[in-house]
C-alpha cells in the first residue's frame, strides 16, 4: 500500500483542519491513516500525508465533481495541489 503525500494552498487552514471531508471522500476509496500538516512559515499551505489502497481509484476518484465539491468546501486551491508517491 502506498503512502503519498499531498501539499496546496487554502483559503483558511483553521477550517480545512477542522473539516470532515476528508474521511468522508476517502474512507470509502479506500485511504487510510490521514495526518494532516500546516507550513509554519506560511499557514496557508497545508500537507497530508495517507496511505492508499488502490492509487487508480484515488486518480480516477480526483477527477469527479465529488472531489472538486469537497476541495471547494475544505477551501482548497486546486492548482496549487502536487500529489507525491513514496518511493
């Protein structure tokens, strides 16, 4: 199972720390084991890292207008998001 981490850019990181979306869109794709971050120096850019069961589903999943809907509700800026796999 891979671990990846994830970075970008929100509007209000107290509110993206404190949403639920992000086990609601996973959980059922199967990604586990989410830590969250926050950039000191800037904390406006924000982290994860979780463990993915299946990296297709997780890139299909990225493509619907549920992910586009939960980053909108989380603040997230989508072009500022880079997807890393552990190597």
């Amino acid at each position: 199972m891979p671990t990846i981490m994830v970075h970008h850019d929100v509007k209000d990181a107290s509110h993206w720390l404190a949403s639920p979306r992000r086990k609601e869109v996973f959980g059922p794709i199967g990604v586990t084991n989410i830590r969250t971050f926050v950039d000191p120096q800037r904390s406006n850019r924000v982290g994860l890292v979780m463990d993915v069961a299946d990296m297709d589903k997780l890139n299909a999943f990225m493509q619907t207008k549920a992910a586009a809907d939960a980053m909108e509700y989380d603040g997230v800026l989508p072009e500022t998001l880079v997807i890393l796999i552990q190597s």
